[in-house]
C-alpha cells in the first residue's frame, strides 16, 4: 500500500504527463526518487523555510549559462593542482540542475524547467565520461533532475539525455563485469559504492528491468566484498577513517533509496557472508551518537591520506566529527525511521535540496 507522499507523488507525475501531452512510456522516467508534491498557490507562502532557501537560492541563477566540461577529475589530486578547481566549479552544475528540478516540482515556475532543459542538454552533449566514479559520484545532481522533469523536456533534450545515461551505465557494468573475481582494489572499497550508485539510479530512472536486476546483483555482490558480517568496512580496515566510511556508505543508501521508489527493500539485502547495508548503519550509529570516538587516519595505508594531512585539509587528522554524518543519516532515516533520532541530532533539519526531496523520514 502506498504512503500519502508516494500517492501524491504518482498523481503528480501522471499530471505533469497529461498537462505536456507526453507518456510516461515514452518519457523512459519512472524512478520517482523524489517524492515532494507540487505546493498549491495557498501553501507556497507558508511552505517550508527549507523550501522556500533552495528555491530563492535556485531564483539567482535562473539566466545562467551552462558551462559543462567533457571531463572532471579532482580524485587524487588536491584542491589548485590540475583541474582540480574547475571540476569542483562545473561539478555545482550538477547540484543545481537538480534544485532547480526540485524547485520546479515544488513551484510550477517554468523558468526552473528551463534551466533544467537547458544545462542537461549542454552536459549530456558534451561530457566524455572516464567512468573514474570518485569524479563522477556528483552526477547524481543530473540523474535526479532528468528523473523529476523528464516528461516535460522536449524530445530533443530527452532523448540525448537517455542516451547519455544509458551509455553512462552500461559503460560502468562493462568495466566491473570485466573484472575477475572476487573483485579486489577499487572496485571493492569505497569507489565500487559510488559506481552501484551511479548504475543503481540510472537503471531505475531509465527502468530497464534488466539493468536494476544488474543493479541489484552488483549492490549484492559490494556488500559481501565491503562490509564485514559485523558492520565494518573494508575502507575502515584499509583507512583507519570513519571519513571513508561515511563515504562508503552514503552512495549505498542513495542506491537503496532509488530501489525503494520501486518497492525494493535494500537496506536488508543481504551477502552471502551475512552482511547488511543495515548492519553498517547500525555499526557507525555509536560513533555519529558520540558513545565511541576515533582519531582519524592514524594506520592509514594510503599515501594521498597523509599528502591531504600536511596540506593541512580538515578532517585527516584529530577526531572524527560527527557531524560528516549528518547527510548519510538524514538519507537513512528516509529509509528507516530508526535512524531518524541520529540524523536529529547530527543536524537538526536535513540538507535543503533533501527536505524538499524527501520530506518526510520513512514511517
């Protein structure tokens, strides 16, 4: 049965469908990963403060320009060095796609459906994608965007968006699926997370049967290589951070977000070795609570952790803050009440473009 979001969130696509005279069908977007309805005219004055700060934020860049790059690369490399700065600059594109699809669900304000039209079809036609996914995690911001405006793009921008993430996708499955097995390295740590992610949202955005059951197998597959059966990570073992932690699990929530869309309960998936995406939430919960703490990357077997610790980069050494979690638990709490009371108290109101996405935690 669903929830009053999830049906409301239904009627609104299926009305945004009807009003452009497009199909769902053939919009190829059935992910509804967001599930805020449109606000009434009555309910626009009195919305949400989170609302009403991400789209007077969005407001500022309505005129913008889309300036895409065909490559991203900030992994291994410190902020001022190679391209490092223009990635994470053009990257915010990325996140403002998504606002302003977020801002145009909540609004009706066709200016932020333009912007959306505009800066996806600049990106998807010009981005080469490297399928290094530590570069190209924040692609989620575009997912997202295509997934809540899809049937009210033009064809034009619709179709080379599809194609571009279908490519995306199976791109990343092609490079996984040659790896051997057991999978080890990177593609069993914290950038094998982010590559699920990426592959998980797509193919339910896209909804191919046969890429979510790609989704589902690989998702599977990374819990058994990543978390241990008591909750660990392989990225705490090699890192000795709860920084990599956080960083490994937040893409893994996303993903189980995206297959709860479709009534798909990933949070207690579970590998053959008996771990669960649960289980790892369950393990960090002591550490975000303050009831356990952990000074940071002192065993780290890494070289970049300690060339980003004498480059003085907060966060590589001292005690790990809770508050780096606050993001990962306001995303679990959307998948599991429970988890509600530590996102609370990590921050007490979720990020702006969540509280419009997801506004209410799971029951």
């Amino acid at each position: 049965m669903q929830s009053r979001p999830q049906r409301l969130a239904a009627a609104l696509a299926l009305a945004c469908a009807t009003l452009t005279g497009t199909f769902a069908g053939s919009a190829h977007a059935a992910m509804n990963f967001c599930a805020a309805p449109a606000l009434q005219s009555s309910e626009r004055t009195n919305s949400d403060p989170g609302v009403k700060a991400l789209v007077a934020e969005v407001l500022t860049h309505v005129n913008d320009t889309p300036r895409p790059l065909p490559r991203l690369h900030t992994e291994g490399t410190l902020p001022h060095e190679g391209i490092y700065d223009q990635s994470d600059e053009a990257a915010k594109e990325l996140d403002l796609m998504r606002n302003a699809a977020l801002a145009w669900r909540a609004t009706s304000d066709e200016r932020f459906l333009k912007l959306v039209d505009r800066f996806l079809l600049a990106w998807v036609t010009t981005y080469k994608p490297s399928f290094n996914p530590i570069d190209e995690t924040r692609f989620e911001g575009l997912i997202l965007a295509y997934d809540m405006t899809a049937s009210a793009l033009p064809v034009k921008t619709r179709n080379a968006t599809m194609q571009f993430l279908n490519s995306f996708a199976t791109g990343y499955i092609a490079q996984i699926d040659a790896q051997p097995r057991p999978l080890k390295g990177n593609f069993a740590n914290n950038w094998q997370s982010h590559r699920v992610k990426l592959i998980a949202m797509i193919a339910f955005t896209l909804d191919n049967r046969k890429m979510i059951a790609t989704a589902q197998r690989l998702f599977v597959e990374h819990l058994g290589d990543n978390v241990a059966p008591d909750g660990s990570t392989l990225d705490f073992t090699e890192r000795d951070a709860l920084h990599y932690v956080t960083y490994d699990l937040q893409p893994l929530v996303t993903a189980a977000l995206a297959a709860r869309r479709h009534n798909r309960n990933w949070l207690t998936e579970r590998a053959a070795n008996g771990a669960t995406l649960a289980g790892a939430l369950d393990w960090l919960t002591p550490y975000a609570l303050g009831q356990k703490t952990h000074e940071e990357f002192v065993h780290s077997n890494v070289p970049f952790d300690a060339k980003r610790r004498e480059a003085g980069l907060p966060g590589y050494t001292g005690q790990w803050d809770p508050k780096n979690a606050a993001e990962l638990f306001h995303l679990a709490a959307r998948l599991d009440g429970r988890f509600a009371p530590v996102a609370l108290k990590l921050a007490p109101t979720p990020p702006a473009w969540l509280a419009v996405c997801l506004p209410l935690p799971a029951r």
